[in-house]
C-alpha cells in the first residue's frame, strides 16, 4: 500500500521529525521531491530517518560519503536538490550522522552559506522588480507582482536562516563551554 502526502517544511529538523513520526505508524518514505512525499506501508518503528543537504559537497566527496554511510548500515532512501534521507533500522540503536561538534558547525555553516545566497538572491531581485515597475508601463504590474513575490520568499528563507543561526550559536557556546 502507498500513501502521498504534501507537506512544505521551512525547518528541516521538523520535517525530519515528521518523517519519522510516520516511520513510527508504519509508513516508509520512498521517495520526495519539492513537498511531495510518497510512502509505503510496513510494520511499525523498523527504521529512523535523518535528513541532510548534501548540497556543497564535491561530487566525489558526495558519493563517498554516501559509500560511507552505506558501509555503516545506513541506506540512501531518496535524493532531491541538493536534500537526501537516509535510514537506519531501528534495532541498530540511535541514528545521528554528525556525532561531534565540529562536524554539526561545519554542517550548519554549509546549510548557512546556501540559504543566505537565496535570501541575497531573491531580496535583490525583489527590489531591483520593485523599482523598475514605475518605469515600464506595459510590465509595471508583473514586475512589482514579481518584486513583492521575491521579496515574499527572501523573508520565507529568513526563517531557516535564524533557526540554523540559533542553533549553530548554541553549539558553539556549549563548545566554548568544554574547552
């Protein structure tokens, strides 16, 4: 049996909860793609989820990593732009890809530096589209449609970029802390 569901997660760590949540009920992610999630049926709590962007990593350094993850019983469930999950059976005890803190901040700086370029990105474009919709006459009205739309997801992209942030200070000062 098969179940679809859509969901749009601006926090990975929710979606990834989530995920696991219906691991708990049954239902195995197959695959995703944008915020469409499609599942398959088995028995309940066999397998932990983690999500992560591989976005950033060089191509070779993607595919061994992932040999890598492979060879620790982890398995590649679904990849799509730039974002993977991968399993774990349950029965194998605790599942956490990055188990030390430097490794997490290095995490955190790659999820960082592709957020705030879309956040630069879309902000410019928003207001370069702003500005430019009083001088065309004929475009005027898409291009401050597009500008305020731009501008719309520049704060959506926001929102990940503070979590990340906040999360990211938190593991720096607990480090700071020990050292």
């Amino acid at each position: 049996m098969k179940k679809v569901k859509y969901r749009f997660y601006v926090d990975y760590e929710k979606e990834e909860q989530w995920v696991n949540e219906m691991a708990q009920q049954g239902w195995f992610l197959e695959t995703f793609k944008f915020f469409r999630f499609a599942f398959v049926k088995g028995e309940p709590g066999t397998y932990v989820y983690r999500n992560e962007m591989l976005k950033g990593l060089s191509k070779n350094d993607e595919t061994n990593y992932v040999e890598f993850l492979k060879e620790s019983g982890i398995e590649l469930v679904s990849k799509f732009g730039g974002w993977a999950y991968f399993r774990k059976e349950a029965s194998d005890g605790p599942f956490e890809i990055y188990t030390d803190t430097a490794s997490k901040i290095s995490y955190y700086n790659r999820i960082l530096n592709l957020f705030s370029l879309l956040f630069l990105f879309n902000l410019i474009m928003g207001i370069f589209n702003v500005i430019v919709s009083d001088s065309a006459p004929y475009q005027g009205k898409f291009n401050l449609i597009t500008g305020i739309f731009g501008l719309a997801v520049s704060l959506l992209i926001l929102i990940p970029i503070v979590k990340v942030y906040r999360r990211k200070k938190v593991l720096q000062q607990n480090r700071n802390l020990y050292d």
